[in-house]
C-alpha cells in the first residue's frame, strides 16, 4: 500500500469524500472541515465515541462487501489503511 491514500478521504473511517457536501464541518456550520467526512465528523465533533478497534471492525466488514476476502485479510487490508489517519495514526 502506497504511503499516502488517493484523497480526499476521511481520516476516520478511510471513505472516499467525492462531493463537497460529503465533508464534515466545524461547530459554526459554515467551515468544512476537509479532513473528515459528515459521517464521522459534524458542528465541530465526532459524531461517535468509536474505538480504533471497533472502527477497524467497520472498515473490514465494508471492504468485504461484495468481495472474496477473508475476514483476516480485511482485517489486514483496514490494520494498514488506518495506518495512514490521522484520527488513528497515534493510537
């Protein structure tokens, strides 16, 4: 996997943000917030109080869909995505 992700992506759960409406923004609702999406980001906060592991569980299960992947390479596949966000970089 490439060191960067193809953006602009969610920085909390990796979804490809393709509209300018599917971006989160700040508590005073006029300024985007361009590193989050209005799933997990909106009015300034994170719309759940979500685990690293819980969120890893979530991106494994979406990228499973439709897929023949085990749920160890998913697991795997999400392990090195969430690698590159910076809600979960540190963690």
């Amino acid at each position: 996997m490439a060191d960067i992700l193809p953006g602009p992506v969610c920085h909390s759960c990796g979804m490809a943000i393709t509209k300018k409406d599917d971006f989160g923004c700040e508590a005073n609702m006029t300024v985007m917030n361009i590193s989050y999406c209005r799933h997990c980001y909106w009015k300034g906060q994170f719309t759940e109080n979500i685990t690293k592991e819980e969120m890893l569980t979530n991106i494994a299960n979406a990228m499973k869909l439709g897929k023949k992947m085990t749920d160890e390479e998913a697991r795997k596949m999400a392990g090195n995505m969430m690698k590159l966000l910076k809600r979960w970089k540190d963690q």
